[in-house]
C-alpha cells in the first residue's frame, strides 16, 4: 500500500507542469525519501511516515497513512518566497482525492503546516498530511 501511496502522491505533485505550478516553482525536483545531494535549491522531499490499516464490514479495508513533505530554499530565496511555494503544495494536496491503485478514494488532509528551520544557508518548511484511502 504504501509504494501505491507513493506513486498517487508523485503523479499529484507532477502532473500540473504549467507556469506557477508547484512543480514549476522547484523546478521539477520533486523526490521520494530524500533528495539528491547535487540538487539545486528549492527542492521537495516528501515520505509516508506512518501507514495503519483496519477493515471495515464488506471487506473492505482502510489505511490511514501520515506523509511528511519537506521543501528546501537557499536562505537567498527568503522566507516569504519559501512561504509561496508551501502555499502551493497545500493548495494542490490539501482536501484533495489522489488516485491510488487499488482504492476508491484518498483523501489528502493537512495536519500541521510551514514549520520553519534554518540549517546555516538552507531554509527549510516542513508540512504533515494526514491520507485517508479506502478499498475497492
């Protein structure tokens, strides 16, 4: 389930290439786990941190799964402008179905949003969303 999640969260994330897009504004550097050392800055970062599942009658099950999405800025880039970008990954996830294999629905939730660090010239904004999908 969780490689299922991961590839809903990927085609969420990159399927809008257009002007002003989240993916447009990291220039395309959008990675699972970790990012690449030799990247260019701003990047995201996103993982499932947690993934519970529970059945429900019908046969049916329900994973609830936790994602962690991490963008990194050069401290050049400001605050604000880092801001900016969180700004367009919650507008794209949060409240949103992604199509998940093998599930009829998943539903995409923030839970915490834009908590903010500074590692010597790197900001860094993180965000929790929650992921609700149920089977078919």
């Amino acid at each position: 389930m969780a490689q299922a999640l991961n590839t809903a969260i990927y085609t969420k994330l990159t399927t809008d290439q257009s002007a002003g897009s989240l993916h447009e504004a990291v220039g395309g550097r959008i990675f699972e786990g970790e990012g690449q050392d030799d990247s260019a800055l701003p990047l995201l970062v996103y993982e499932i941190t947690s993934a519970a599942t529970s059945n429900v009658m019908g046969g049916k099950e329900i994973i609830r799964a936790v994602a962690t999405f991490t963008l990194y800025g050069h401290r050049r880039l400001g605050n604000a402008a880092l801001g900016s970008i969180e700004g367009k990954l919650y507008d794209l996830l949060n409240g949103e179905d992604v199509t998940t294999t093998g599930y009829d629905r998943s539903v995409v939730t923030a839970t915490s949003r834009d908590i903010r660090r500074n590692f010597d010239d790197v900001l860094s904004s993180q965000s929790v969303y929650k992921i609700e999908a149920t089977s078919t």
